[in-house]
C-alpha cells in the first residue's frame, strides 16, 4: 500500500457545510444531537426540510438526474443500463410505484417506458418541481403527497415498486415501510429501492481525506438529528445496518433476490455531497435491494 496520502477530489459542488447552510438557516437549525424521534416529529422535520431545500437541491442536482432518466445513485447506475426493474419486457403497460419520487425524473423515465406510473413524494416543494418538468416533457406520471409509512393506495394495485433514495433514510421504521409496499404489490410484484450503504454511517460527511476516517459505530442506531434553538428537530436521518434492512424485508413478506453494492465508475469525477471518487475507490456509498413480494 502506498505511503501517500489520498488526494483531496474536485468538487463540483460546495462542501456539504456550505451546501446545506442556507437551508439550515431558514429552519433555525443550532446543533445536531443523537437521539430518538418519533414518527410525527420525523415527519414534520422531513417535510420542512425538504420543502425549504427543492430549489437549492435541483440548482445543484437537477443536471445528473436528469429531465426524464432513471439514475439510482450517485455513482451514475442508470434502470436503461441494469434493467432492475424489468426492461422492455416488464415496464410497458405495468402499474409502477414511485416512493420518494422528489421532482419525478425517474417516474417520468418509466412514463415514457409505457408504465403507468404513481410517484409520491411527502414535500409539496419537491412535486412543484415534478409538476414543472411534467409540463416541459410532456411526461405526466400521477403526483401524489403522502407519507410512505401510509399510502393512501388499494391493495394489490402494483406490479412494481421502487425507490431511488427516497424516503427510507427518513422514517422510524422501515417495517412499516416494507408493510405498506407489500400490502400495495400484486402477488410476485417487485421492489427495489436504493439507500446510502449503511458502512457510510461510520464515516464523516466530508468527500476529502478526512472521510476516510472511521468515527462513528457502525452498529449504533440512534438517529442522526439536526435541531433549533428549542430542541424541535430541523433534519432527521435514521441508520440501518445490512443485517437490519434483510430481516425487516423477510418480516414483511419480501425476499431478497439480489444485493447490489456499485463501485465507483472508471472517469467519473462528480463529487455529490458524501459521494466522491477518493471514498468510491474504497469502499461503497450505496446498496440496492431487489426484492419481490412472495406469492
């Protein structure tokens, strides 16, 4: 192993203190804590956030993701490259589900598949800009606000569900998550959904050297809360290890068909808040379940 130290990456983003501090400030946010939250309190911090930070968010990310594609992480995996969702054989004339859709890119990629597509975001600031680019594509997936722990959806109405960091990071029980998609999937419907890989949980934010540092425990739960002045929480992040997403799929119904954890792509320079070529180069930002509900 080399003796030198790792180079710092380019960014073509600010830092994640910058990038997030305007946001920060709007909901009065004064410190960050560790500590339980429960669903309502998680839920208004979520919509909050969310609903303050859409703008900056397309501003900086709008480009990547694109008007109408499938991009399931950072590290640039696109659904027309890996076809986890089915393809051509699956997509046209299938019932789609979209979790955390944030402005819909994705929802309309599969629109124009031929799926029939639902996307469900619980920020109003989020499906503004999923309302915009529906009108500039011409690709109009159903929008729908809600929160994923209660979908407001028939049993059994999907053949397909999906979520592209979407949502999970969000809530308190990813059970109940799980529940819901089940209960909305037909026999044999498919889930696959896309989260930070929780081995990040140790590391810092920071996409330089010092992220490559271990400073958290990888099997300590207790959520990540940013909070104001009066201890209300402003940004709410729970953590999951490996083992704790495959059982709370199993205990719900849905079986693990494939793991996948991507590695970071030959000449992809893009620097995403964590995600950076120097930490892609040892170990992995994200992990995508695809599951399908058993019969």
């Amino acid at each position: 192993m080399s003796s030198a130290s790792p180079e710092p990456p380019e960014t073509s983003e600010p830092p994640p203190a910058q990038r997030y501090a305007g946001t920060e400030t709007k909901l009065g946010t004064t410190g960050v804590a560790y500590r339980r939250v429960d669903s309502p309190e998680a839920e208004r911090a979520t919509l909050a956030w969310w609903d303050t930070d859409a703008d900056t968010y397309h501003a900086q990310h709008g480009a990547f993701l694109g008007e109408a594609d499938f991009v399931w992480c950072p590290e640039g995996v696109r659904e027309v490259d890996v076809r986890l969702l089915g393809g051509a054989e699956t997509l046209p004339g299938a019932d789609v589900l979209e979790i955390g859709c944030g402005s819909a890119p994705c929802a309309r990629w599969l629109t124009a598949q031929g799926a029939r597509v639902v996307a469900l975001d619980l920020s109003a600031g989020m499906l503004r800009h999923a309302t915009a680019a529906a009108e500039r594509t011409g690709l109009s997936p159903a929008l729908l606000q809600a929160n994923a722990e209660h979908l407001p959806l028939a049993s059994g109405s999907f053949d397909i569900a999906c979520s592209a960091f979407g949502a999970l990071p969000f809530v308190p029980s990813a059970e109940t998550v799980f529940a819901e998609v089940a209960r909305v999937l037909r026999p044999g419907g498919r889930w696959v959904f896309s989260v930070t890989h929780p081995m990040r949980w140790i590391f810092s934010d920071d996409p330089g050297p010092t992220g490559l540092t271990a400073v958290e425990s990888y099997f300590d739960r207790t959520p990540y809360v940013e909070q104001d002045a009066a201890g209300a929480a402003t940004y709410v992040e729970y953590h999951r290890t490996l083992g704790d997403w495959i059982r709370a799929l199993n205990a719900t119904g849905l079986r693990l068909v494939d793991l996948i954890e991507p590695e970071w792509p030959a000449g992809h320079d893009r620097v995403w808040g964590q995600w950076s070529p120097l930490r892609g180069k040892y170990f992995p930002g994200t992990a995508i379940f695809c599951t399908e509900r058993a019969d």
